[in-house]
C-alpha cells in the first residue's frame, strides 16, 4: 500500500510538472533575423514554435524609460512557411531605429527581443565575418558568445553551417545560435551564403527563399557600403556572373563594396582545388568594379592577403599592387582545421586556428580587419563560463582607426582559454576613393 501511495504521489508530481512545462516548451525558439530587402526600412525576423496556430508579431519602437513597453503595430502570419518555421518580413521601418517585439501564439506572448535597422547615411558599422562552423560545438558556442559580446551591425557567414545538412544538425546549430542574443535581447541579423555543405533546399528553409539562387546585394549607409553574398555552388559566370557585372555598374558610385562566397579562388590549403570558375569570372570584375574585400571560406584555416589584381603571369593569377582587392577567410568558425599548405608570395598573413574577422567601417570609408582568434573554453554547469571574453568589448569601444587592435589574453581559471588574442589589423581606404592599379608597393 506504501508503494502504491509513493507511487501516485510520483505520477502526480510529474504530471504536475509536464503540464506546467508544455506551454514554456512550446514558445517560439530557434529565433533568427536576416535581410530579403532595404536593411534600413526591412528586416525578416524568424522562430520555430511546436504550436503549428496563426502567430502575431507585435512591435514598436523601443523605449528604454518605461518598463510597459508599447508595440503600436503587429503583423500577422497564419501559416509556417515549411515545417515549424515562421517569418515575418516587417517593412515600413526607420532608419537606424531600434524597434521592440514579442510573439504572439496560442500558448501566449514570446520573450521580448529586439532589433535595429540600418542607417540610411553614412554611419560608422561594425561586421563579424567568417564561416564554416561544422563540427565543433565548443569553438562554435564560443564564437557566437563572442558576437554577442562584440554587438556588430550585422554577421556576414560565409556557408557550411553543419557538416552533413542533417534536420538534427541544423536543430542544434539554432540552438547555437541563440547565444548571439545577449542578455539585452538584441537580434543581430546574418547575412547568409551557401557552402558545399549546405542543400539549397534546406538553407531556403532556415534563412527564407528571397534569394533562391542565394546571391544577391544589399546596400548599407546609403552608398557607404554595399554587400555581394555570392554562391560559388553555381556556375560563377553565365546568369550570376552577368547579374554582378550589371549590379556592380548600378551601384558604380558606393564607396565600398563586398563580397562573400564559399570556395576560394587561391586556397591555402593543397587538398583543395583551385578556384578557376571564380578566378576567370569574378576575379576581373572585383577589379574592374573596384571590390575592396573579398571574404571566402571552406579551407578551414585563417589568411590576409595584400591588395591583389589579377594577372595571368603572376603567382596563381595575382599580383601584389599598391591599391587592389584584399582576400582573407578561410573559415574557422569549428571546422576541423587544417593546416596551410600552400603559402603565397602575396599573403600577408595565415595561421591554423578557428577564428573569425572583425570588420569597422568609418563613415569616411576608412575601414579596418581583425582576424580574432576563438579558442576552446570551458563548460559550467549553465553550458558556457561567464567569465570569458567579457573584457573584449570595452577594449573595442576604445579604439580608433589609429589605434591598433591587439586583444590580450583573457586570464581565466580555466585551462582552457576563449578570445586569446588578435593580430595586427589591416587598414585601408576605400578603392574607389582611390585606386591605382600599378602602384605596387
């Protein structure tokens, strides 16, 4: 009889349990943003929720002197777009605002976020840029933690989020995700390119299918700064080759341009291939548009070039010039690494390690790239230590375009460190303030 008693006061305390914890479970997750359209009037925020029901995104402009929050407008999607996933694409916003939301489902209102719009005029930026975070889930979550930290504009990733493209695989990289919002609850949008690693199909489903050939641009900062996401999954001429030549000449008179794209055209990696299809399509026109940085990934390791320009006779196609297109990648955001096996006369620098860059726009277009270095840090029992990498953001907010970026090491009880250190920054101004393509230096 005791047994029975244990028993039925056992079943009640879990029955307890699971019904007071379906209604927090089935709360959107997995939540993302990212840009089909104007970064400054436009965003696309997306979740996953379990409850398949109508959801109401409401939202307004933040305001920080009240704790009642108003959101004065509200935007409705009825079904998901595949599967679990929703999106709203919310337009008709401010440039350079910072607007507050919160989901609304069957099962009540979502954790409130927020985001911020684009500027719509020069505006100093700040941008993470990397890729390929396959396999390694530490240095993964390390790296997202660390985004969180550096609160950049926007992250330019470069492909290869998992290794096999898995539904599972792909859970767990959103769940990684999350660990971009900071505590604040600010969504940082990506900005997303396809690797070899990643179906079309299933990219289109976590990122949205704006952009079905996944290569297209978008403008920051009025004609500041305009961003190419490239897909060297497709052929790099015929029908893309040609939209970037024609896109490239729309927008002759933005200050700064990239690119980004998977498969680089110089690996410095020997196992892998060469770039050619990208090399003879592309690489012209990076020179003749005057494309400032080229950002690639796929080899799983870190280099800078200097500025380079195409040339038949020189080392693998490039020489080294005063004024040209600087190449760095090649991703390192926890694939396994390899080592670099086919230095370059013209590289500036290249290292084995997980890293990714951190990219500060003036709005004079002087720019500045970091690589920072992501290590192995150490698991408590919330997933991640606290106490790693919190200096890195009050060491940012100090600098200058005239001071160089070296980020010490942070001293942790742990063996195992986070952001170790950063390496000499390369500065530049923009090519179309200035270029001269035979002013070797």
């Amino acid at each position: 009889m005791h047994k029975v008693l244990k028993l039925i006061a056992f079943m009640s305390i879990f029955l307890f349990i699971i019904t007071f914890s379906l209604p927090l479970s089935a709360q959107p997750k997995h939540w993302r943003a990212t840009w089909w359209s104007n970064p400054s009037t436009t965003i696309a925020i997306g979740w996953t929720q379990t409850n398949k029901g109508e959801a109401t995104i409401h939202y307004g402009e933040r305001n920080l002197d009240t704790d009642d929050q108003a959101y004065p407008y509200e935007f409705k999607v009825n079904t998901p777009e595949r599967g679990k996933t929703y999106w709203a694409q919310l337009s008709g916003l401010k440039p350079n605002t910072e607007y507050a939301f919160q989901v609304q489902t069957d099962d009540g209102m979502s954790r409130p976020l927020w985001f911020r719009t684009a500027a719509a005029q020069p505006h100093r930026m700040t941008i993470v840029a990397g890729g390929d975070s396959r396999n390694h889930r530490i240095i993964r979550k390390m790296a997202n933690r660390t985004v969180a930290e550096l609160q950049p504009d926007f992250v330019l990733f470069g492909g290869d989020y998992t290794s096999s493209d898995s539904k599972k695989q792909w859970r767990r990289w959103l769940e990684d995700w999350q660990l971009t919002i900071a505590e604040h609850g600010r969504l940082i949008p990506l900005i997303p390119a396809q690797g070899n690693h990643d179906s079309k199909s299933r990219l289109g489903r976590i990122w949205g299918r704006a952009h079905p050939k996944f290569y297209y641009g978008l403008s920051f900062g009025g004609q500041l700064l305009r961003v190419y996401t490239l897909n060297s999954e497709r052929p790099a001429g015929g029908a893309q080759g040609k939209w970037l030549d024609h896109d490239l000449t729309l927008h002759k008179e933005t200050l700064i341009k990239f690119a980004q794209y998977h498969k680089p055209m110089r690996p410095h990696v020997r196992m892998k291939s060469e770039g050619q299809d990208e090399y003879i399509h592309w690489a012209p026109l990076f020179a003749k548009h005057k494309v400032d940085l080229a950002i690639e990934c796929d080899s799983h390791m870190m280099k800078m070039t200097y500025p380079l320009w195409p040339n038949r006779d020189g080392e693998d196609g490039f020489e080294r010039v005063g004024r040209g297109t600087v190449f760095i990648g090649e991703g390192g955001w926890g694939a396994p690494l390899r080592s670099v096996s086919d230095q370059k006369s013209w590289t500036q620098m290249s290292a084995r390690l997980n890293h990714f860059f951190y990219i500060e726009i003036e709005k004079t277009g002087v720019y500045r790239i970091s690589p920072i270095e992501v290590t192995g840090l150490s698991i408590d029992s919330q997933g991640l230590s606290s106490s790693i990498g919190v200096k890195i953001p009050h060491i940012l907010a100090q600098l200058t375009l005239a001071t160089p970026l070296k980020v010490p090491q942070v001293q942790t009880k742990q063996k195992r460190k986070g952001i170790e250190r950063g390496y000499s920054p390369l500065m530049l101004t923009p090519l179309n303030a200035r270029f001269n393509a035979k002013a070797k230096e």
